[in-house]
C-alpha cells in the first residue's frame, strides 16, 4: 500500500520505518524537506535526529505533506495534535480526498509545563475536529493510547496481550486500518464506533502519562479484560 | 472495621453490604432515613429500592450522613459525584477529620444527556475538590474505574486479572484504602501517587463509558500490562 506518514517525530519515524519494513512503500511527509533532513540533533528521549535516520533508511520517500498527502492511498496523521490541523491543511483537502486518515496524535497542550492538559475534550475531541474540517477524508483514530515503540511492535508488551482501539465513521476506512494494524501485531482490536469514541481515548493520555510517571517506562499498555 | 458507605444507590449497597459480608461493622449514611428506607422503586439497572435492599440486610445500620461519618473509621464516599461535595458537607468536616475518605464517585453530568460529561476535569478532579474542601480527611481515589460488581468481586472479570488504580496524599490512608481492596479481591493494585492522579483516573469514565455501549455489559475492566 503506498503510504505517507505526515510528521517527522518519534512516532512519525516509528510508524514509516516500520510500515517500509513490511513493504508498503512509505512517503514522510514534512513542512519542509530540506530543513527536516538536515535535523541531526537527538530528540529528548534519545530519538536520533530526521536526518540521520532518513540517510539510514533510502526506501522511504521524504516529501512536502502535499507530495506525500497526493501520492499515497493511506494517510498516517503522526504530527503533534496542537499542530495537526495546520499539517493537515498544508497537505491539502484535495490530497486527503476519499483517502483513509488515520489519526494517531494527541491534542496535548505543554504550554503550561508538565503534564500537559488537553486541547479538545469531553465534548469534542482532535479526531472529529479533523474530520470536520476534512469531511471527505474517511477518517480513523487509533494507536494514539500507547506509545510509539508498542505501536509497531505490540508484541514486545506481554506478548501483545492488550487492546488497541478504533473509532471511526467510515466502515471501509477503518477495515483498511484494522488490517494494517494486524500485520503490525495488533490482535485485540476493539471498535468503539463512530469518531466521536476518540473522545474517550484521548482522554485517556492524562492517565498513561501519569503512568509513565508511576512506572519509569513508557512500555506498558492498557487491556479492556472481559 | 467501623464503615461508613455514604450514598445509598447500586455503588453504595455494593460496598455496604460486601463490606458486611465480610464481617466489617457497617452504615450507610444518607440525608434523609425515613425517605431512603421507604424507597421500593428498582433502578434503571433493575436493582432493588434501598428500602428493600436494607431490611433484606438488618446488619448494615441506616444513619444520617452526619451520624454515619461520626461513628466510622473509614468512609466511603459513594454519593453520586455532582452531589459529593454537599453530602459531605452534611456528614460534617469534624466527622471527616483524620478520617479515611475512600472516594469511589464520578463527577458525572447528566444535564445535556446521554452521554454524560465531566464536571471537572484535566486541571482538576472531584478527589481533590474534597481533599480541599475537607484539608484535614485523609482522601484516597480508588474504584472508580469500575462497574459496582466489579469493585466488591473482581473475581468474576478474568479471574481478577485486570488493575485497581489508588491515589492520595496520605501514604497511611493508602495502606489502609489497598487492605480494604484486598479484602475484596484486589490483586494488582497499582499506586498514581498523589491525589491530582484522580484527574486520569476521572478522565476514565468517556472511555469506560463508551466500552459499556460498544460490549453491552458492564462486566469488563482496565489492566495496565508492564
């Protein structure tokens, strides 16, 4: 599947490296491509810089969001949630048409420090507020409860005895992300529904990050038991 | 150990009468005996009216909030969580003081309808509002990520393997909050830290909420895999 994975951080580099590695043909999509390849400082938590891992991986493709949005018949929603929107807008309503938009990103607000509070909540969340103002797009939000390491190896948590969440309003898109979500190990896949189930799974952030705290690793997950 | 369950709904006759069972000197405390005795009506779940419920179980003594708060060691709070902080009024801050306050309630708002939302969330929590209006309780968050059943058997959901979160200031009111629950059946009691972690516990509920929908049951529960 021709893939473009909008955002160059942690998750963007987790979900492209891994998707290229299983075949699909990757395009990173980033505001701008000359600056984002040149970025060789480490991310803070020990992440190399774009750059050197782009020059590490020549199969994925680095492009424009519009470039990327245009040639890909998956769209991966990987940039930070206080700037998705504008991401989003740079590649283009007309390159998000029709296309699946999974949505991975949280709406977290650090600009008053640690932990950081929610954007959108309770009444709304990030996914619908894209799925408003891309109403063509078929859009999916998922992966956005764990963190990027699990995301793409699942298995390495308990054997990958947990649950990964989708929510969204097209049946079609969200069968296209369940099975990518397969080949990436995922095996407890709940469907909550429409796209306004991200509510709940948003507000779940402030709760993990807490449990980041608690546990002094970002390799746990949550599991719905029944 | 002399309990006081304030609230006389589905969580409050679960943890009294359980407490009970178990062999703890237990009242439940509401604002008005004679009106929560001569209540027959089932509940929208079908459970019984408080009046039955409470001449089924002669063991478990009916007091106001006050005299119930007076005479207790622990006290649980399991008003309805738009109503918390005027019960707790009523139960009186000298019945609160140095007492354990396990609070188990949800700031819920129902006023818009289905689904409910949060009255206070993300910078704030129903646990702390009390542990401010009440500085001299020694609050614990617990139980409230979890259907009534669950909290007194969680046996009965994947043979209790699943996560029963704690949260307070007071490490001594913890101890005695996580034997209580052990009591129940607890297994993995997992510890936030201080009070505000009410904040991700509280900010559960949209995601418990939804899963109720999604399975159609109650009976299911979070497990944090590590």
């Amino acid at each position: 599947m021709r893939i473009a994975v909008l955002g160059t951080g942690m998750v963007g580099q987790a979900i492209a490296g891994r998707c290229a590695e299983l075949g699909h043909a990757v395009t990173v999509g980033t505001r701008d491509v000359a600056a984002a390849t040149a970025r060789r400082d480490r991310d803070g938590m020990g992440n190399p810089g774009f750059g050197d891992w782009s020059a590490a991986r020549p199969e994925v493709t680095i492009a424009t969001f519009s470039d990327a949005a245009a040639g890909a018949e998956l769209i991966v929603n990987a940039t930070s949630g206080g700037a998705s929107l504008a991401a989003l807008g740079e590649a283009g309503a007309e390159n998000l048409a029709n296309k699946v938009l999974l949505d991975v990103a949280n709406p977290l607000d650090f600009s008053a420090g640690m932990p950081p509070t929610l954007l959108v909540k309770d009444t709304d969340s990030l996914a619908e507020q894209i799925q408003r103002a891309f109403p063509t797009a078929r859009v999916v939000k998922s992966l956005n409860t764990m963190n990027a390491t699990i995301m793409i190896h699942p298995e390495l948590v308990a054997g990958g005895h947990h649950t990964t969440f989708v929510a969204g309003d097209d049946s079609g898109a969200k069968a296209t992300v369940v099975s990518l979500l397969w080949e990436l190990g995922h095996r407890d896949i709940l469907d909550l529904g429409a796209i306004s189930a991200a509510r709940g799974t948003e507000m779940l952030l402030p709760l993990w990050l807490r449990l980041f705290g608690t546990l002094g690793t970002p390799a746990f997950q949550f599991a719905v038991v029944r």
